[in-house]
C-alpha cells in the first residue's frame, strides 16, 4: 500500500560528506542560538527594567522557530540531510548527559524508573487497544498506536512495523498520531507542572514516562528546567530499552496468528532491537562514578551535552509540518489524544504517589 | 583492530554507533585537557 510522506528524518548511512550535512547542521545551530538569543533579551530587559517576565527556556523558542519555518516559508531540500542528523545530536546529549549521573543514582532512579515504565507499558498498552477495537481502527493500526504510545513513539513503531509486517500506511498514521501529540505536549505538560507546583525530579519522571517521543519527552523536561530535562532523559532511556521485549510480544503474538512467521532467536531479536545509546550512557555515568572526570570536568561535559540537545530542538520544530500531519484523518488522532490523555493521568497519579511513599 | 572491530560490531555502524562513538571522544578530550571549559 502507499504510504502517506510524512515529515520523518531519513536514516542516512554514516559517514556522511560535510557538504551533504553541513547546511541543515547549520542551519539547526542558527534556530537553536537564536532561541537562545531570544531567552536572554528577554531576560536581559525583564531586569533592566524592573519586570516580572515569565521564563521561557530557549528550547521552546528554538522549536517554535524551528516550527515556524517549515510551516510558513518551507524548508529547501539543501537542508533536509542535515536536520535528519537531530536523532544523533539527541542520542550524543543523552550519552553526554550520563556524565552527570552517578551509577547509583542510575540504579537507584533508573530502578524506580522501571518499576513505573513496566505498569504504565502494561496500562499503556492496554488503553490503546481497549481504545483501537472501541473507534473500529485496524489491528495493526492499534498495535503500532498501543506501541508508540506505550514504549517510545516513533522508533518504536518504525521496529514494530517490521515486526508485525503492518502497511506503511499504518504506520504512517500511528507516526502522525505520535508527532502531533509530542507536540502539544511541548506546551501543556510544563504548564500542568506549573500548576501542580511539581519538583524537578517528580516533573522530569513523568514527561520521560508520559510523553512518546524522546526528542520531545526531553524538550518537555528542559522547558521546566534544566534539572527536569536530566530526570526526564533518564526515565525516557528507561523507557527505550523496553523496546525490544514489547515488539518481541508483539511479534510472536502476531505470529501465533500466522499473519507473520518469527524467526531467529529471541535473545538475538532482542539484542538487535535494543537501543545501544543507553550502554553508551551507562558507561560514561561508570567512568562519572569512578571519579574519571573532576568537577570542571564534569560541567564541560554536561555543558557539551546541553549543545547537543540545542540542535535537537531545533530539528523537533523543523520537522513537524502540519499539513502533512493533517492530512492523516482524525480517527488515528481521536485514538492517541484519548489514550494519551489517559495515559498522562494515569502515570502523573503514578509518578506522585511514588515520589510521596519514596519521600523524593 | 581486533579491538575496534569488536566495538564496531558491538554498536554496530548506526546512529546509535556515531552517538556512542563522538560522546565517548568527547569524553576523552575533556579528561585529558584537549577540550577545557565548555561554556553554556
């Protein structure tokens, strides 16, 4: 079946030639420094002139600048190799961010972390199945929705698609379901946290739990707060290294139907889909823990990690076009505002009431 | 070789791979004083 373009990074082999990657590169680093630009003269003139202006963290700008590009003037195709590079500049900041960890902070939150990603994985994926067979969506269209909204949006479909042997034009929908709510998560997750006078710790836990995407699930956390931003990171990791058991599930469940055949070893399925990043994570938190870097150390790589994630920003607002999004019908995007509202609830109640008998 | 083919398979020749690889230099020229003082 044709598959619906949606606005998605393409998986370019690596190396890639400077002239091919440098524009968008580029081009991402002007967004993201302008955003950057924008926080401080707000900043700047709140205080010269004696005004209580709310803080808007540069993350928010870069994106709605980002935003407003591709949906006003457009983006020249010069640029596309280069923004597609933001998955790598989010996966450096994350293996950066490890840095920041020590290992038995990593155990300890990333423990508690899932703990909580394995109910609302299990809830998660119930509600959007309980959802797909109510609104009369496909089997595979609620599985690729059950997926993304359960585990970590995109990629997680993209390895299920394969898995389950669904149309790319479902998986098209459950990508524009995603991406649309990333969005507006963006907006409304800081304001309920606002609202809720939520702590770094508590708000990080839940935007890494609650929102799909890992781009936007640390956007969501840095717009809060820096702090925020690093629970966010690591209860989203925890998140994405479950990937690989939901989709094995799934496969094997959809192949006891006899729709797909599974072969291969399961450990090896497994390996193959897990997201290696997180070991990278892992090893520079161990390096942290073992005192291989100083404090000035430390910062510098923490302060690295923060560049990167100011590219990836700017590409989460460069590639979300809304007419292409809209063009997906409403029916998929009914499904995954109800499921994800739901699950918003459900793992804010979750994250709080852990954060209380915890005593965070 | 036998070394770098291991880490190589290991992560394998992916984005995930060139994230590893780019922190894990980084990392290192920050330990040994190439790269000091990161502003934000």
């Amino acid at each position: 079946m044709a598959s619906i373009a949606i606005p998605q990074p393409k998986q370019y082999p690596l190396p890639r030639s400077w002239f091919e990657i440098g524009p968008g590169i580029l081009l991402l680093a002007v967004i993201g420094l302008l955003g950057k630009l924008i926080e401080r003269s707000i900043a700047l003139y709140g205080k010269s002139h004696h005004l209580h202006l709310p803080n808007v963290e540069y993350v928010l700008w870069a994106i709605l600048i980002g935003f407003a590009v591709r949906n006003t003037v457009g983006v020249h195709p010069i640029f596309d190799a280069g923004i597609g590079t933001y998955d790598f500049w989010l996966k450096s900041g994350i293996v950066l961010l490890g840095a920041r960890f020590l290992l038995g902070d990593v155990a300890l939150i990333g423990g508690i972390s899932l703990g909580l990603v394995a109910v609302e994985i299990a809830v998660s994926l119930a509600f959007m199945t309980f959802l797909g067979r109510a609104f009369g969506l496909n089997r595979d269209l609620t599985a690729l929705l059950a997926i993304g909204s359960s585990v970590c949006g995109v990629s997680a479909i993209i390895a299920a698609q394969g898995a389950i042997d669904a149309d790319d034009e479902d998986a098209s929908f459950a990508i524009a379901a995603i991406l649309s709510l990333g969005a507006l998560s963006l907006l409304v997750f800081p304001a309920i946290g606002h609202w809720l006078h939520m702590s770094d710790y508590t708000f990080g836990i839940w935007s890494g739990l609650a929102v799909d995407n890992t781009a936007e699930a640390v956007a969501t956390g840095a717009i809060f707060s820096d702090n925020a931003q690093k629970f966010a990171a690591l209860a989203k990791t925890a998140r994405n290294a479950m990937i690989g058991f939901v989709v094995l599930a799934y496969a094997l469940r959809w192949a006891a139907t006899a729709k797909t055949k599974f072969e291969g070893s399961k450990a090896g399925f497994l390996w193959k889909k897990f997201p290696k990043f997180v070991l990278g994570f892992l090893l520079i938190s161990s390096l942290a823990s073992v005192q291989f870097f100083d404090k000035a150390q430390t910062a510098s790589l923490g302060n690295l990690s923060r560049w990167a994630f100011l590219l990836t920003f700017a590409g989460v607002g460069l590639r979300t076009d809304v007419r292409a999004l809209g063009k997906q019908g409403a029916r998929p995007f009914v499904v995954g505002f109800l499921g994800e509202v739901l699950i918003a609830v459900f793992t804010l109640g979750l994250v709080l009431a852990s954060a209380h008998y915890a005593r965070f | 070789m036998t070394t770098f083919n291991t880490f190589r398979n290991l992560f394998g020749l992916s984005t995930d791979a060139a994230a590893v690889w780019t922190a894990l230099a980084l990392a290192v020229l920050v330990r040994w004083g190439w790269l000091k003082h990161i502003p934000w």
